[in-house]
C-alpha cells in the first residue's frame, strides 16, 4: 500500500504517468491491508470475547505431576473456567478419557499407598471416576479442592522435560514401537513421526509443491508431453510424504480406539527430515525453496519438530543416531535464534547461564566437566566437525573459518574480498577437490563409522592438558573414500570452556602425513555448549 501511496504521488499531475500506473500486489501469503481495512476496523462493531478454553495431554501432564493434589487441581480448573455448564461436562469427560490415556502407557501412575488410605483410594477409583475429580457427574467441580498431598507422578524412566504439548502426542508414543529399530533408515522416521503431528507450514509446502511442478514441467516438455496431458499430471502432484501408508495407517487404527481424538488427523511431511538428509544450513534451505519472507515460519517449524524430539520421543526410543539428529537441530536453532533455546534451558534449569563471555554476565559454573559424558561430548565434536565441512564443500570458505574462529558460520558481504586465510584453507582442500570434485555429507558421508577417535594415545597440547585425534574419513562420489580431514580436540580447553574444543589438523590421503606449513587459524573450531550431566564416567583419556 505504502509503495502504491508513493507511484500515486509521483505520477500526480501528469495524465500519461497515471495512465500507465501499475499498482503492485502484495507478495504471496502476505496479509493484504487498505484504506478500507481501516475504516472498517474503525466502525465495525467490537467482536464479543468467547471463551476457548480446552483440555490437551500436556496441560493435564504439568497439572498432574503437581506436589499437590493434581487431581482436585484439574478440577477446580474446569470449574472455574468460564465455559457453559454443558461445556464444562464436556471438558470434565475429555479429561476423563484423556487421564486415562496416560495411566493405560504408564506416562503418570499412582503414588504408593499404604494401610487404609491405599484401600480407599482402591475403593474411590472404583466406585467411579467422579471420585477421583476428574468425572463428569452433575456436581463434579463444585466441592471444594481440600488441601492434600500429591497421588501421581510421572514415570521416573522418562526424561526430566517430558512433555505432551502436541495433540498427537500419545500416537508418537503409541506408534515409535511399530518402527523397525534395526533399519538404517530408524532416525529419519522417527524424525517423520515427530514432524507428521505438528501443524502444517502452508507456505514452505506450497514452495516445495512449485519446486516439484518446476522439474516435472521440464522433465514433460522433454518428454514431449501434451499441453493438456502436463496439466493433468501436474495436479497430481503433492508435497513430499514420507512413510504416507504406514502414518495413516496406524493413525486410523489410533482413532478408531481413542474417541478424544475429535477433529485432529496426522499430517505427513519432510521440511525437518530433508534439510536433515541433505545436511542443508538453515540459509542453504531458504535460498533452495525461495524462503526470504518466510525465514520465521521455517524457525518456527524446526524449533517445534525439535522440542517433540527432544521432550516426547522417550529416551528408550533414541538410538545413537537419533541422538545425535536432536544435537544437529539444537545446533542449527541456535545458530539462528539462541535466546529461544536459552529460554528453554532456563525454564528446564533455573541456574542455567547462556554462553557469552561478556563481563556483564556470570560465567558457568567451574565444576562441571563436559568430557564426563563421553557419548554426549563425542556428539558434540562430529556437530563441530561436520559444520566446517559443511561450509567448505559449499566453497564458502570464509563462513568455514568464521566456524573455526568463533563455532558460527558467518560469510562475508557480497562485495568483500576473500580473506588471505580463507585463500589459505581452499587451498588446503583445492588438491581432494581436483581428485574427487566434492565429499558427500548425506547420511551416509555422515555415519559414525567414517569417524575415527584416537582416545587412548592422547598427546599432550602445549598447556600441558591432553587432546584427542579424530579422522573423518571423506566419502566421494565415486567412493574410493581415500581422504581424511584431521582434527584434534582439547580436552582441557573444553572442561575449562564448557564447549567442544575442536581444531582443524590437516587433510591428506588416507595413509599419509599432512603437509607441514604456516597454520591456518590459531583459533579452534568451537562447539556449542552442551547441557550438564553426571551420569556417565570419564572417558578413559
């Protein structure tokens, strides 16, 4: 409208501008605003406040696990809410049957009981479900919630940040054991599952639809395709749905046994799994599908596909390789928009600190080691690993060394110069690129079984701490697979940081020595801090 405003002004006054004045439409999916618009919202009657009040797993999950009675609390919740009455029976039904969901999986249970107090709370849940709190009977609600101790609890096996914020939550948990754990292709459908029951990203779908209908076209004209035979088949043509038969599938048979179920339907689709498989940076992504207005719906659906990752899928459901996927997505957002995921870790941890190092800020706590965790640290330095050579197979070399410098990509602008350090690293890699053209980084140049740890000849570094030596094995096109790119990570560095201390040591032939010269960076490849943990023992280094 402003740019419409401004082509009216200057073409004020003379004929044949006005005559050729084109007004400009707004961009697709925008929200289309005018002087109409306005006057509208200025005259048109307010819109009354109704109520929309509603009852999820997750709510009842974070009532539940209360100290105090959940159970009355739930209660005294529906009946203060301000819904009808006939609503309100409506709601105390679903609560019913969604309580029940979760005891049926053992997601809450009863606390232990003993003596008389246990056989009258056998006998209460028994007798019916309005007296336990969460009944529908016509009076259900309207007792007062007395004080009392916590009955339920959340299964302790699950993870401490549990959550069911996702209607479909329980079908994910219902459906993970259907998956074939031993098929290599476990995470990515684990990651399917997790992004099949969160709302659909309309308009990176639509992107993905005119990508598709893009090549097909080209692949018909070549074809010598028909005109009215292109169109045909271009209708049919939908966004990616990866495991399409198997999702609606089980999820029909789910339906079938959970009336609560309402209006909700699992949605297939692959924005998470394919950046995932293609190991594409979140820019790469946008640029690929033409995302520049839509950068925050994309931050938007990653950040939710990760949380159910992250907080729904059971521990006992996360292979290695899972584990790692969650890593890689962590990463990722927080390379983008760290203060959304340092807002998560303060709610999951009051004393958790972000990782600057400005003075302004405490630093972390000096006790805690992040080599304890071995698996966990491991996962953090092939994170570190694996975003360097993201960078330097997309040439951007400058971006690489920025990772080296500081653990974020950050290329330079258009009209700046390339680096004389950014010259040095392409030429480290330029002879593997006149061998083998470029490495692979999809799921298979990613596996763990082309990263090779040297933990138990440590060698010292120059403050006198130890470090390891990891090989990446570079895995080609026509995989010969014959390179590997070398790196050492600090263990002292990285106790003393709280991160991933990785450095960059060299790239050569499988078998041989790099070559020795003027060191490209001093600095180290950093990783991003990872959360505190106890459990595991040292590694043995």
């Amino acid at each position: 409208m402003i740019e419409n405003k401004r082509a009216e002004e200057k073409a004020a006054g003379d004929a044949k501008k006005q005559k050729k004045l084109v007004k400009q439409r707004a961009p697709e999916g925008s929200v289309g605003w005018d002087i109409k618009t306005f006057e509208r919202l200025q005259t048109a009657p307010s819109e009354g406040l109704v109520s929309r009040f509603d009852i999820s797993h997750g709510m009842l999950l974070l009532v539940l696990s209360r100290q105090s009675d959940g159970c009355r609390a739930m209660r005294q919740i529906i009946a203060d809410c301000h819904e009808t009455p006939h609503k309100k029976r409506a709601l105390r039904k679903r609560a019913w049957q969604l309580f029940r969901a979760l005891l049926d999986r053992k997601i809450v249970e009863f606390l232990p009981r003993s003596g008389e107090r246990q056989q009258a709370d056998l006998g209460a849940r028994a007798a019916g479900p309005h007296i336990q709190g969460l009944g529908s009977g016509e009076n259900a609600g309207q007792r007062p919630a007395l004080p009392g101790t916590a009955k339920l609890r959340v299964n302790v096996e699950l993870q401490d940040d549990f959550s069911l914020h996702q209607a479909l939550s329980l079908y994910l948990i219902d459906t993970l054991p259907l998956l074939d754990r031993a098929s290599p292709d476990y995470p990515f459908d684990v990651l399917t599952l997790c992004e099949s029951i969160v709302e659909d990203p309309d308009q990176i779908l639509r992107r993905q639809i005119d990508k598709l209908k893009g090549e097909k076209i080209e692949e018909l004209k070549a074809a010598g395709v028909p005109y009215e035979e292109r169109m045909e088949k271009l209708e049919a043509i939908e966004h990616p749905k990866p495991l399409r038969e198997f999702l609606y599938d089980t999820f029909n048979a789910f339906a079938a046994a959970h009336p609560w179920i309402n209006q909700e339907n699992v949605r297939p689709k692959s924005i998470a799994r394919e950046m995932f498989e293609r190991y594409l940076s979140f820019s790469d992504y946008v640029k690929d599908y033409g995302l520049q207005r839509s950068e925050g719906l994309l931050l938007r659906h990653l950040s939710q596909v990760w949380k159910v990752l992250s907080q729904t899928v059971p521990e006992t459901a996360k292979s290695e390789e899972v584990i790692e996927m969650e890593d890689y997505f962590r990463e990722l957002i927080r390379g983008i928009d760290s203060s959304l995921l340092e807002e998560w870790e303060r709610l999951r941890n009051p004393d958790f600190v972000s990782a600057e190092t400005d003075a302004d800020k405490p630093a972390r706590p000096a006790s805690f080691d992040i080599t304890r965790d071995a698996p966990a640290f491991r996962r953090l330095v092939r994170t570190a690993i694996f975003g360097f050579l993201q960078d330097v197979a997309a040439r951007e070399f400058d971006s690489a060394l920025s990772r080296l410098r500081t653990g974020e990509a950050a290329a330079p602008a258009d009209n700046d110069p390339v680096s004389p350090d950014a010259r040095k690293l392409e030429a480290v890699f330029a002879p593997y690129f006149a061998a083998h053209l470029r490495f692979r980084l999809d799921p298979e140049g990613r596996s763990t079984k082309h990263t090779h740890w040297d933990e138990e000849h440590a060698s010292p570094t120059p403050a006198g701490g130890k470090q390891w030596a990891v090989a990446q094995v570079l895995i080609d096109a026509d995989e010969h697979n014959d390179w590997e790119a070398r790196f050492t990570v600090d263990l002292a560095a990285s106790r003393t940081e709280n991160r991933a201390v990785v450095s960059f040591a060299g790239l050569a032939p499988i078998g041989t020595e790099p070559a020795e010269g003027e060191p490209i960076v001093s600095a180290p490849i950093v990783g991003a801090p990872a959360a505190p943990t106890s459990e595991a023992p040292p590694p043995t280094a």
